[in-house]
C-alpha cells in the first residue's frame, strides 16, 4: 500500500511538471549572454534571463531590444531602459531609442528632449530647438533662441543664455549684447554692430578663460 502511495505520489508530481505553462526562450543579443523567455500562460509577454537560467527581469513586457548592454523594454503604456540589475534608467511615454552619433539613448515626449548617456550615468533634459556633441564631446544645446553646453554626467556647463557660442581649440567663446535695448544681431542671426558684442570665453571644463580679441573673433565668424 505503501509503495502504491508513493508511485501516485510521482506520478501526480510528474504530470504537475508536464502539464505547466511551457516556457521558449530566444537568444538576445550577439553575446548570447541573455535570452529572452516566455511562457505557455502569460501568451504575448517576454521577459530576460541570462543564458544560465538566472532570470533578469518577469515576463510582463510587451518587447525587448538589447542595445549598448541596456535593454529597451515595453511595459503596457511605457518605455523602460533597464539595466542588467533591472533598475529603470529612463523612462517615458514614447519610444526610446539609441542614437549612434551621439553614443546616448535618447527619447522625445511632446517638444522635450531627453538624452541618456549611459557610460557616465548622466541625463538630459530640455525643450531644444538643436543639439549635437562638440569637439570637447559635450551636448551644445539651442533653446528659445540662446546656446549652451552640457556635460554627458548631466552637468550645465555653460549657461544656456549665449546669443552665439563658437569653438575655437577647445575653448567656448561667447557672443552676447552689450546693453539688451542694443541688440547685435539681426533677425537672420547675422552680428550688425561688432562694437555691441561682449566677448566671454570659457574652457573646457567651464572657466572662465582669456577672451579673444575682437579682431580673432571676427576671423572665426568668417
């Protein structure tokens, strides 16, 4: 009686282990270092394990793309950067997305921008007209109409509040109206009265440097 007891008892663990949710995983990635996984009960939903079974994150996402060692993941309504820690480094109501040339996530909601650079753990955010990485590799920024910089760690560099702000070996030299009633620049952005414009310059890191005269300045506008 005893030894039937214990053949039903395996039995019932074995069809319990048969008759689960059936899970099919997915190689993500080129590394072969995670696999996406989904289950027989959970239809539509993706989640991340490393190869050796370890899981990364539940299978409650919609999709999942690996880039850069990050993972974009798509919760419901939501767009999650995830880390292999499954710690949410950015998120948004948009799509999040990997912008080569800058070497940053970056998303959009509405008219504001956001940029995550991720080997620095900085962040970005403002409402720009243009932006692009410079020759010192920081994020130069237009908004409503003023120029600054800000570092890839997050940090403003150079205040956003510079009429035109050239480059010149590194260094940051900005162009400003002397008297604000006295405007430099045209309605094309073109300098209409050099003896208005006040001249800053600025190093890499920020400071406050020796200012070029007005005669160099006018060579680098050319």
């Amino acid at each position: 009686m005893k030894n039937f007891s214990f053949l039903a008892l395996i039995a019932t663990v074995l069809c319990l282990v048969g008759c689960g949710p059936k899970e099919t995983q997915t190689p993500l990635g080129a590394t072969g270092e995670y696999v996406l996984y989904s289950k027989s009960d959970v239809p539509g939903k993706v989640g991340i394990k490393k190869a050796n079974g370890v899981a990364v994150t539940p299978n409650v996402y919609s999709k999942i793309d690996y880039e850069q060692g990050l993972f974009i993941a798509q919760l419901d309504d939501k767009c999650l950067l995830l880390t292999p820690e499954n710690k949410v480094s950015l998120q948004s109501s948009t799509p999040i997305s990997y912008n080569k040339n800058m070497k940053c996530f970056e998303t959009k909601e509405g008219n504001k921008s956001t940029f995550f650079f991720a080997k620095e753990n900085g962040k970005v955010s403002g409402i720009f007209e243009n932006y692009g990485l410079d020759e010192n590799q920081n994020l130069l920024v237009k908004e409503n109409g003023k120029f600054g910089v800000y570092t890839q760690t997050g940090k403003l560099l150079i205040p956003i509040s510079n009429e035109i702000l050239l480059i010149d070996k590194g260094n940051y030299i900005a162009l400003n109206s002397k008297n604000a009633k006295l405007p430099m620049l045209n309605d094309k952005g073109k300098i209409i009265n050099w003896s208005r414009v006040k001249i800053t310059s600025f190093d890499k890191d920020g400071k406050e440097a020796k200012a070029p005269s007005l005669a160099q300045v006018k060579k680098l506008i050319k």
